[in-house]
C-alpha cells in the first residue's frame, strides 16, 4: 500500500518539528533528512494521485461516450462468460 500525500507532508512536518526542538546535532540531522525524505515521498504521492484522478475522469468520458452510442460492454452481452462451470468437463462423466 502506498501512503498518501496527506500522510506524507504530516510525517515531515512532523520531522521537520523533531528536528527544530532537537537539542542534539545527530539527532536534528537524522530528523532533517527523514523530513526530506517524507517530502521526496509526497511529491511522488501527489503525482499518483494526480494521474489516478485523471484517468478516472478519462475513463468516466469514455464510459459516457459509450453510453451516448448505445455501446454495451461485450462481456456484458456475451452469455459464455457467465461461469457456469461449463468449462470444465463434468466428472461423473469422466467415470463412466
């Protein structure tokens, strides 16, 4: 599962905060380089999210557009794709 960029901006501030009140210099060092790190991540998040965002909204065009021209998905209309075990072959008579 990847975090979201919500997620990501709270942990570097929170890191950012970590190292602003940190009295030792390692210890401000390894908090600034997790808040850069946190941030690398956001940026990456957003980017995600973005891209989802819009291919959600192409798919939606294009489902409508669908719609408009009375097109129906295939599998939808399709009958053999109702699983009905059919594709198997039928043991008892495999017995015999």
């Amino acid at each position: 599962m990847q975090p979201s960029s919500i997620l990501c901006r709270a942990q570097e501030a929170a890191q950012r905060s970590r190292a602003a009140a940190a009295t030792l210099d390692n210890v401000r060092r390894q908090a600034i380089k997790a808040a850069d790190a946190w941030a690398k991540e956001a940026i990456d998040a957003e980017q995600r999210e973005t891209r989802l965002a819009r291919s959600r909204i192409v798919a939606g065009e294009a489902a409508g557009r669908r719609a408009a021209l009375g097109m129906v998905d295939d599998k939808a209309e399709n009958d053999d794709d109702i699983d009905d075990g059919s594709d198997f072959p039928d043991v008892e008579a495999m017995e015999d």
